[in-house]
C-alpha cells in the first residue's frame, strides 16, 4: 500500500499488465486509484487483525474473544475484496450447453477463440442478473476455461500460456502476427495446420451495439467460423525442406504462405531428411494413452508423418523397435520419417525433470531420516521406549 502510494505509477503499471485497459486511459487512473484504497483497506485490516492477536499478552484481554475477533475481521476483509469475485451461478448454465457450443460439435476438430488476441476490457450486455453478465458471456463465447465444460478441444490457447514450451510460445507468436495483418487466411492456414477447424470470434463494442440498434435484445457474444483449412491432427505430407533453425523454418514456411498440407517445413540443423515422400501413406489406427501415441500405418516408401502436438525434446519415436528422430516443424508441432511398409509407430513423451524430482526428492527424504536419526542419539530420553 505505501509502495502504491509512493509511486502511482506502479499502481497503474500493475492494472495495465493485469488487464487490456489503456494505459493513457482515465480508466487506468481510476483502477489505479481504487487499487491503491484497497491496498490501504487491506493492510489496516490485516494489522487489526494482528494487533488482536497479540492483546491477550499485552492488555491480558480475553484470548477467546480477542481471537474470534481477529477471525471475523480476516473474513470480513476478505468478504469486501471478493464482494464481486464470488458469488452462486445457476446450475443450468453448466448444465445446457449454449448455442455456440452445440454449432461447434457440428464441425470437425479443435477450437480456437479470438478472446486471446482482443484488447478491449471484458464486454457484456446487462440482462436479467447482472453479476451473472460476465460468466454468462464467456461460457457463451467458448473461452477456453469454458468451453472445455462441453468437450471443446482447443488449440493455441491462453489459458495454457503457462505450460506452452518455446515451439508452441513461437507459434503463438506467428499466430498473433499474422491475425494481426488484413490478410487473415495466413492465420486460417496456421491453425488449420494445428488441426483448429473452427473459430470463435468474439464480437467488439461496436458490432454488439450495432446488434442492439438493430432491434436484438440478446445478440451472441460471438460467432462461430469454420476452418477451410482443417487438416487432421495425424497426416502423412508428400514434401519437406530441412532448415538450420527455427527463424529459417519460419521464414520459409510464410514467404510459401504455409502450404503444410502438401510441403512442411522442418528444423533440421543435423542429417536432414528427404525431401520427398509418399504421397498416398495412410494412417490405418490410431491408439492414445496419456502420453503415449500408437500408430498403425501403412506407406509404399519412406513417409512424412506430422502430429498436431507441441515438439519437446522429450519425445521419442520407435518403429519396431527401432529409434527415430523427432523433428520440429515451422509451426511448433513434431514430425517423423517412418520407413515403406506396414508397419506400428510408437510416440512417448518424457519429462526429463520428473527423473530429476524423483532423486531431489529422495534425496531429501534421506536426509530428513538420517537427521531424526541423529537427533534420536543425542537425545536418548527420546528414543527410549
């Protein structure tokens, strides 16, 4: 609170990098004002509380009632910061999917939703409950935190930001450069490259107020879009090119405008791969176990098989027992040269981290026993029985 109060522009900087709203704006101001009032409100409760925590030793008041006080005051300030966080939803709207979910289960593959790239505040239109308007609103339009309720699978999505590894965080970033541009349909092809065959695209302020002029009492927050893109999330690619880096694989992949239904585009700084490949390879099963893929296929000559998943050096690839490389696409996904015939493909991902938990881990349990065991010696009180 007094950092905020020393320095306004760390209240402001806090509000514009929680949210879309304009830095330049009066409602940053504003935020930030209220931002810093709520910090000055926190901390005198929460040192009220404290105080109350230490009166029974100072004034030797009543530790019961010093304590219940001390309790009511920590929920009541909690109760005032989520006055409008928290509050009961009708169960229906969890329970009957909206009009946008039940178009989208009509077309084909994954989803992904414009509501990441917007940078305008949260807009909703004020119906019957108004604290219900924003929850309302986002399940309607397919967020990916609601969406996934009606078994929505969703592709590149923000809500996943902190678990994307650095091939997926560059195809995000090729995502948002190219939506960006007039000329959408490099950003059609890209999603459908990660097998996105719909889109839901969030309507701004003046689209709803246009809605609304037009005599709709309850326009749709957003539309639903299909993909003339769509690719399956396994396809076998008739063509390749082998670049140094992902830069280059990049730029090669945008100056040919993303033709990764018949050419991909691969990072291959080692041995590079063919350059052609069969181009009537099949996939003839396909067996998902966590993170485990089994895939049963069938090639007159080598093939090129692309899986709409993020690449991480933790994925391996066997046929038959034997190892093959893994490669990183242009577009953040993996792909393998599986060899002519029919034959089964097996893919597995694994951490490396978690072998490295696992001895931290043990480590520590070691330690933590030998210490209660020295401490048990030099106190022999303790360890008799």
């Amino acid at each position: 609170a007094l950092a905020l109060t020393l320095e306004p522009r760390l209240a402001r900087w806090f509000v514009t990098a929680m949210s879309p709203i304009d830095p330049d704006s009066p409602l940053a101001a504003t935020a930030a004002r209220y931002l810093t009032r709520q910090a000055w409100l926190a901390a005198a409760l929460q040192g009220a509380a404290a105080a109350l925590a230490f009166a029974p030793r100072v004034r030797r008041l009543p530790t019961a009632a010093c304590a219940i006080a001390a309790v009511a005051l920590v929920g009541g300030e909690q109760a005032l910061l989520a006055r409008r966080i928290f509050f009961r939803v009708p169960a229906a709207a969890y329970l009957e999917p909206p009009p946008l979910a039940v178009e989208a289960r009509a077309l084909p593959g994954r989803i992904w939703s414009t509501v990441d790239l917007t940078s305008e505040p949260e807009l909703w239109i004020n119906r019957d409950r108004r604290d219900f308007e924003l929850v309302h609103t986002q399940l309607e339009r397919l967020d990916s935190s609601a969406g996934a309720i009606w078994g929505q699978r969703y592709a590149l999505a923000g809500d996943f930001d902190l678990t994307l590894t650095a091939p997926a965080r560059r195809a995000v970033a090729l995502l948002e450069k190219t939506w960006g541009t007039e000329d959408k349909d490099l950003a059609y092809r890209l999603l459908g490259a990660w097998s996105v065959g719909k889109l839901a695209i969030v309507k701004d302020r003046r689209m709803l107020a246009h809605e609304l002029a037009d005599g709709s009492r309850r326009p749709p927050a957003a539309d639903l879009r299909e993909n003339p893109y769509f690719l399956p999330e396994l396809r076998f690619v008739a063509a390749a090119e082998a670049h140094a880096d992902a830069g280059a694989a990049e730029r090669a992949a945008l100056a040919a405008r993303l033709p990764v239904n018949a050419r991909e585009f691969l990072i291959a700084p080692g041995a590079p791969p063919p350059a052609t490949f069969d181009p009537l390879a099949r996939v003839v099963a396909v067996a998902a176990r966590g993170d485990e893929l089994e895939v049963r296929y069938r090639a007159a000559t080598e093939a090129l098989l692309v899986v709409a998943s993020t690449f991480d050096a933790g994925w391996s690839a066997t046929v038959d027992g034997r190892s093959l490389p893994v490669f990183e696409t242009a577009t953040g996904m993996l792909a393998v040269v599986v060899p002519a015939g029919e034959g089964a493909l097996s893919l597995r991902f694994r951490d490396p981290w978690v072998r490295a938990g696992a001895g931290v881990s043990a480590l520590a349990a070691l330690a933590a026993a030998l210490a209660a065991l020295a401490a048990r010696r030099r106190d022999p009180a303790r360890a008799a029985p």
